[in-house]
C-alpha cells in the first residue's frame, strides 16, 4: 500500500498542478490538516531535485499562511472551531500541555515545533489562543518551517539520483523510520 503510494505522489512531481497541491496541502497541515507536506516535499523533490528549493519555496509559503490561519482559529474561534478539531484528533490533553511549554519558552516553543516533527497545528492554533504575539510568533513559524523545508529540499537537491535509488531500496525500513519519528513528535509534547 505504501509503495502504491509513493509511486502515486512521485507522480505528482510532473503533474502541472503539483505546486498547487503541494502549498494546499502545507497550508491545511499548519491549521487542521494530521498529514505534513513534508511528505510530498520530499517525495516531489527526489522525483525532480532540480526543482527541489522552488518546492521548498511553496511548502514554506503555505505554511506560513497556515500558521496565520491556526493562529486565527486559536484566538477568535477557539470554541466553534479549534476545540472541534483538537478533539477529534484526541488532541485536548496534548494542546493543554502546550500551555505549560508556552509559558516555559515562549516564542522559541514555535521554533522548536515547527522544525521538528510535532504536530504544527496545535502549536499553531495555540499561539493564538495563549495569546502569543503574533509578530515573534510569525517570524519564527516562518523562519522555522523554512529552516526543516528547505533542510530536506537540500537534502533531496544534492542527493539527486544515488538518494532516490537508495530510498526506493530501503523503501520499507525509511517508512517505519518515518512512522517512528511521527509517532516521537507526538510523544516530544508529553515531556
């Protein structure tokens, strides 16, 4: 299943509309969206690593436009909307735990998620339902998700061919890999 999925996404790198795919995606994932665009990001970027930095470049855009988004819902629709979703997704305990993170660091609790694999959303949509500032917490959202984004586009750039032959070698051990770093993030917000 997973392969059938990765050669489906791999296509998608020659789709006409894959740049669009590719921001909606970054743009829902950083509000309400469970799947990151780090996936097709990447996935993209081995199918066609000289376009890997233009894919980084939308990935980034969208999610900060997501960011703005969660942010939004987090501070003027927080009941109608926000609690909904973190609900859904079991995510109450966790979003109630961000709290104390907020409080312990602040602005670099943004940075801190947005370059790594936690869920952005909730770090999103709890910036503005703590009330973080919103100048501070866009800069960072935006220089962290360029930072990861623009990381794997490199990767993927100058990897080209050997990283894509390796990653269809290894296909099966780099999705459990990737389940597992998920699964860490999820768990780095219990900590």
């Amino acid at each position: 299943m997973f392969r059938r999925l990765y050669d489906w996404t791999l296509a998608w790198a020659e789709h006409p509309k894959a740049g669009v795919a590719l921001f909606c995606i970054a743009v829902i994932e950083a509000s309400v969206f469970p799947i990151p665009p780090d996936v097709l990001l990447l996935l993209m970027s081995i199918s066609r690593p000289e376009h890997a930095f233009r894919y980084a470049a939308i990935t980034t855009a969208g999610s900060s436009i997501g960011a703005v988004i969660g942010y939004a819902i987090g501070m003027f629709l927080f009941v109608a909307v926000a609690q909904p979703v973190l609900e859904f997704y079991h995510a109450m305990e966790t979003f109630n735990q961000v709290q104390g993170k907020f409080n312990e660091w602040g602005v670099w609790f943004v940075v801190l998620a947005g370059f790594s694999p936690i869920p952005f959303k909730i770090i999103t949509i709890a910036a503005g339902a703590f009330n973080l500032a919103f100048i501070p917490f866009i800069i960072a959202a935006i220089l962290a998700r360029a930072a990861r984004f623009y990381l794997e586009a490199a990767i993927m750039h100058w990897g080209g061919e050997p990283l894509r032959s390796f990653v269809e070698k290894h296909f099966q051990l780099l999705t459990t890999v990737v389940a597992i770093v998920v699964i860490g993030g999820f768990a780095l917000l219990w900590l």
